[in-house]
C-alpha cells in the first residue's frame, strides 16, 4: 500500500486541528451553561473550524491566480519561527543589519539599536505584505496552489525584488524551484550560506511537497 502523501497529511492533521478546537470551545461552553445569556451554540465553532480546513486543504490542491493569494497562517507561523525575534540590531555580516522578525536595510541609520514586540510584529506584517507577498503577486504569472504560493513568499521574504523575479522567471517558466533554489545560496556571503541551504531546501520541500516543517 502507497504510504500517504504530504498533502494528505497536512488534511488530516488540520482536520484533526478543527476537532480539536470544537471540543476545546464546546468545553468552555458548557462551563458557561448556567448563564442564560450565553446563546453560542458549540457545534458553531467546529463548523467555522472546518469552513477554514477545507479551504486550506483544497487552496493546497487546486492552483489559484497568485494575484489572488495570500500567505496561509501556517506559512506565518514557520516564517517568524524560521526569523526569530531579536530586540536587538544585529549585523548578518553581508554588509546588512536586521532587527525583529528579520527586518532589513544596508543602511544601519535605518535599523534602530533596540525595538518592542510591537513594533516587530509591524515590521513583520508590512515586510510580509508590502514587500514579499506582492512580489510574488507581481510576478508570478501561472497559478499557484497554497503551498507553492507560501514557499515563494518565504524566498522572497529576504530577497530584494531583483533576486526574486529570478524565482519568478523560473516557476513562470515551468521549470519549478529546485534549480534555481540551489543557485541562489551562492548569492550570499559564504558565512551565511550553510545557514540559507537549509531554508532553500526546506522551501523546496513546501513548494514541491506542501511539507511546512
């Protein structure tokens, strides 16, 4: 028997997720019973729970416009874990500082000494959007399903948008990410790039696979 693909077991689990989040709220519900304000009906939780499955595990599988797209909350998730948090600016030795969740600039002026979460999160979600999402919705021309999406998002994510038109050009091309991917640890600074063959081939793994690990 054909063991389950990555796909399948990304469904499972987040199906599995939505079960668990029913029960989790049916719980609380059900603590708060003896309020007769209290209206919420539990099954209303697994039915959104599994609303946002679905739509996960079918945007996996079914290719969607990439200007339409979206980075999945999964996607997030492995993004900043991949980043860490530093509250500190740090020098990458490339010539480039970085604070946060791998905010950047050639230009230490432009990276504070110090910052909060808060202001992380929104260096995060503006480089996230306004930078590497957008690139990959400029230009990528053929449709992408979730995971595809997600990983060239997290490429772009610490490239400038010279680098990754060159991502771009490759998956618009038919030709995928593996290659290009394998070129691209040569673009940085030999200290770095132990640590950016790792990232490309768990990239490759997202985009081919659907694997977020």
């Amino acid at each position: 028997m054909k063991a389950p693909g990555p796909l399948y077991l990304i469904a499972a689990g987040t199906l599995a997720a939505a079960a668990y989040v029913w029960w989790t709220n049916s719980q609380a519900s059900a603590a708060d019973s003896a309020n007769p304000d209290d209206s919420t009906d539990p099954l209303s939780y697994l039915g959104d729970a599994v609303d946002e499955a679905t739509a996960t595990v079918w945007n996996m599988v079914n290719p969607n416009p990439a200007a339409s797209m979206q980075p999945s909350a999964a996607m997030v998730a492995k993004l900043k874990s991949n980043e860490g948090l530093r509250l500190t600016r740090y020098a990458l030795g490339d010539g480039g500082w970085t604070i946060g969740y791998g905010h950047y600039s050639t230009n230490m002026a432009d990276i504070p000494a110090t910052c909060t979460q808060a202001q992380a999160d929104a260096w995060f979600a503006s480089d996230l959007q306004q930078r590497a999402a957008k690139w990959v919705q400029l230009y990528v021309t053929v449709p992408l399903t979730q995971n595809q999406f997600d990983a060239l998002v997290d490429i772009a994510y610490n490239m400038s948008p010279r680098s990754f038109k060159k991502f771009a050009d490759s998956v618009n091309a038919g030709n995928g990410i593996d290659d290009i991917a394998q070129a691209s640890v040569s673009w940085v600074a030999p200290a770095l790039q132990n640590g950016i063959q790792n990232r490309r081939n768990a990239e490759i793994a997202m985009f081919n696979d659907g694997v977020y690990a």
